[in-house]
C-alpha cells in the first residue's frame, strides 16, 4: 500500500534512518539532513516544515514534503514547489522528489510522483513544471510516466509540463 504523509515535526526514526540513506548530494539537489545527528533530526523537521510559508525568492520558494510509505515503510520525499516564478520554473519546477537509495528501481519514483499530482490537484493546480537534469534518465521516464509533456532542451536539461 503507497501513502503519501505531509512532513511533520513529530516523526522520528523510521523517517531520519529514510534521509540517511539518500544521498548528500546528486543530480543538483541536496540532501541537508545527510549525516545529520538523530539530536537535531527535530530541528531539521521544524525548518522544512515551516518552508510551507516561505516567499518565492531567488533561494527558495513556498514547498510542501511528503514522505511516501510503502507498505508503512518511508521510502523517499517529494517537494511540492507550490508557487514557483520564471527562474524556478526553469531552474527546478514544481516539484523533486528523492528515493532512498535501498529501494531505487522499483517504480517507487513514478508512483510518488503520481501521488503528488493528486495533492497538487486538491489544491487547484492544473499544470504543474518538471525537469530532468542532464543525464538522470531515470527522473525523465518518471515524469513521462505521469503525463509528462516534453516542451523543450537546453544545455542537456529537459523541461516538461504536465496537465491535471
């Protein structure tokens, strides 16, 4: 069974031991909790919670994270950009996702995705914006596999659209 949970400051573990086994850093994105000690694990989840309010600017936009849990296992966190202007549209979308290492390659990635254009729909969105960074060949079959409409290429970075 696939569930997608909103961040929240009262997890624990289970969801620490998740971001201890994504990477650092990889394919442009980082991974802030990554050999974090599990004493300030709350205080990371406190600041990504709150992200949810942010303003849209040069270094960050207002973002929701879910974890995924399959089978009430957490497997991996998605980010729902969920206002975005013409630089993190081109820079990073709507949304990216990460999948903790120990459970890549089994579809895990398509269906958090799938789950979240269901979020970005409760709260009204009818298109939302990915991309692919050059070489992540694995990232652009997620987002073609939920409705991903090529629009372009630039510098080895695929855009896409996705209709709601």
């Amino acid at each position: 069974m696939f569930v997608l949970k909103e961040l929240n400051t009262e997890m624990g573990r289970r969801e620490y031991d998740m971001y201890q086994d994504i990477p650092s850093k990889e394919s442009g994105s980082n991974n802030e909790c990554y050999g974090l000690p599990y004493e300030k694990f709350r205080e990371f989840l406190q600041k990504e919670v709150a992200r949810k309010y942010n303003k849209v600017t040069i270094n960050d936009t207002p973002t929701i994270t879910y974890v995924m849990y399959v089978d009430d296992n957490p497997v991996g966190i998605i980010c729902l950009r969920t206002q975005i202007d013409e630089q993190w549209k081109k820079w990073s979308g709507n949304f990216y996702y990460k999948i903790r290492k120990s459970e890549r390659n089994k579809g895990y990635g398509t269906k958090i995705l799938e789950l979240a254009l269901g979020e970005f729909k409760k709260l009204g969105f009818k298109v939302v914006y990915g991309q692919s960074s050059k070489g992540n060949i694995a990232s652009a079959k997620v987002i073609e596999n939920n409705g991903g409409i090529f629009i372009n290429e630039n510098e080895g970075t695929r855009y896409y659209k996705i209709m709601i």
